[in-house]
C-alpha cells in the first residue's frame, strides 16, 4: 500500500522528501487529486523534486504514484461537512445539533475506515508478549490515556503503568521501561513537548511504541512501530476525542476476545469489587 510505504520511508527521508510525506499523510484524500504543478506551488517544492519522491518509492514517475494512491483512498473519500463557528452559532438549535453530530459520526466513521485490521493483530500479539504494559498521555489526552490504562489492567494479568504528569513525576515510573515493554503514546495537537521525551526513551531502550495521533505532524511519528491515525476534525473545539474512544474499546475488546480464557482477569475483578461493596455495605448496616 502507498501510503504505509511512505510512513515506513519516512525515518530515512531528506528534509525536503519528509515536507512531502507528512503533506501527503495528512492530505491523504485531497493531493491524489489534485495536480502536480497544484502540489508544487502549496509545497513550495519544484515539480522536479516530487518526481524524484515518487522515484525514491519505486515508482518510473509522479503519475503512477498518483494514480495508485487515487486507487487506495478513492473508497474513503469523503469531504469534510466543515462550517464555520460563527455560521454554527447561528443556526437554529436543531440544525446546530445535527450539524455537530454529523460531524462526530463523519469522525468516527473515518477513524475507523483507516483503521487496519493487521495493524490491531500485530498489537495484541505483542501486548501479549510484552513482560509490561506503559500507557502515556499529556495535557487533557491524560484522561483517555487512563482509560486505556485501566482498561489494561482490568484485562491483563501483568504489570501496567500510566505516564502522566510532570517529568519529575513520571521519570520515576519511566526508568523500569525496558525492551520487552510496549508503551502506548497518546497525543494531539497541541502535541505535548513531553511526548518528545518518552519516545525516546522508548526508542533508547529498544522497547515498543503504539501511537495513537493524529496527523504525520506529531513529532514522533516516525518512532513509532505502529501509528493508529483518528480523525479529530472539531467545529466548536481544538480536537473531537469520539474516535480514539471508540478504537480503545475495539482494542480492548478485541484482546479480550483474543485470549484464551476469555474475560477471566475481568470476573476476577468484578469478584474482588462485589466482595469490597458487599462488605462496605455490611459495615454501614452495623453503624
């Protein structure tokens, strides 16, 4: 596939190959499209230099690159409902919210239309190989990054930690990381500086890095062993989470069902949790 040749060549690109991979990354259902004088002008890149990308991935010219890429994503091509905030504001309540719910379903529906099935395998054979399980998130993406955390740890019977806060707080936690780890990394923009920090300590202990973003933007993109793209597009907020909320929960479940003595961590927890309100609840009726 096209665009999984280009995020697998992205380590190794020349600065100006790397401008035209992360564009085309982010553009996925608009560059195909659009011509090559069209992209040179938007990139500030001669045509000649688009050419030699197209070369670089194996292609004779630019034109059988993009005709493949038209064929990969032609399928998934579906314009953005974009309005803007002052248009929203002013429509009627019933129109405003239709508005915003198309918005999230067109969110959700693109999230998971790029979403590859053996990307998700390769994942949960390596979750459950991996002797630890990291889970990091910065800024309001630390919310869902406990989701996923917990989530894990009402699944899996090993060790899991949660990345989060300041360096001083989470080196602590960090320094046990080690290469037979797996660390899931969640970040949107505004891409937190921290996330710089905890790929590479990833990457320095030859362990595993999942990340869940966004766009090619995100600065560590190309450290990642597996990136899991969600659509974020908002028209009210800086990023629409309905996506990544959706993929943890095909995610999980997907493990969950994957396992072989399926759901027994989760009764075993449920177990735990009815005993404690069973006593708490005794307790009360004794005071």
């Amino acid at each position: 596939m096209v665009l999984e040749k280009i995020k697998d060549a992205l380590p190794s690109m020349s600065p100006n190959f790397r401008k035209i991979a992360s564009h085309i990354l982010d553009h996925e259902t608009s560059v195909p499209f659009i011509s090559i004088h069209d992209l040179s002008r938007s990139l500030q890149i001669s045509t000649a230099t688009l050419v030699r990308f197209a070369q670089s991935l194996g292609y004779r010219g630019y034109q059988g690159f993009k005709r493949d890429l038209q064929n990969e994503i032609r399928q998934r091509l579906q314009p953005d409902d974009r309005v803007s905030l002052s248009k929203l504001g002013s429509l009627p309540e019933d129109k405003r919210l239709r508005k915003l719910i198309q918005n999230e379903h067109n969110n959700l529906r693109r999230t998971l239309n790029n979403l590859k099935l053996e990307d998700l395998e390769r994942m949960i054979q390596r979750v459950k190989g991996a002797r630890r399980i990291f889970v990091a998130g910065f800024g309001i993406t630390q919310y869902f990054a406990c989701v996923l955390y917990a989530a894990f740890l009402a699944t899996q019977e090993k060790d899991v930690y949660l990345v989060s806060g300041s360096i001083s707080n989470y080196s602590q936690i960090l320094k046990r990381f080690g290469a037979e780890d797996v660390l899931f990394l969640l970040t949107f923009p505004p891409y937190s500086a921290e996330v710089n920090h905890v790929a590479r300590v990833v990457k320095d202990q030859k362990g595993t890095l999942y990340l869940f973003t966004d766009s090619a933007n995100c600065p560590v993109y190309s450290d990642a062993d597996i990136v899991v793209k969600c659509v974020t597009h908002s028209l009210v907020m800086t990023n629409s989470f309905v996506g990544l909320v959706s993929l943890i929960h095909v995610f999980m479940h997907m493990l969950l069902l994957s396992s072989e003595d399926k759901g027994r961590n989760v009764r075993i927890g449920f177990e735990i949790e009815k005993l404690g309100y069973s006593i708490l609840s005794t307790k009360e009726g004794r005071s």
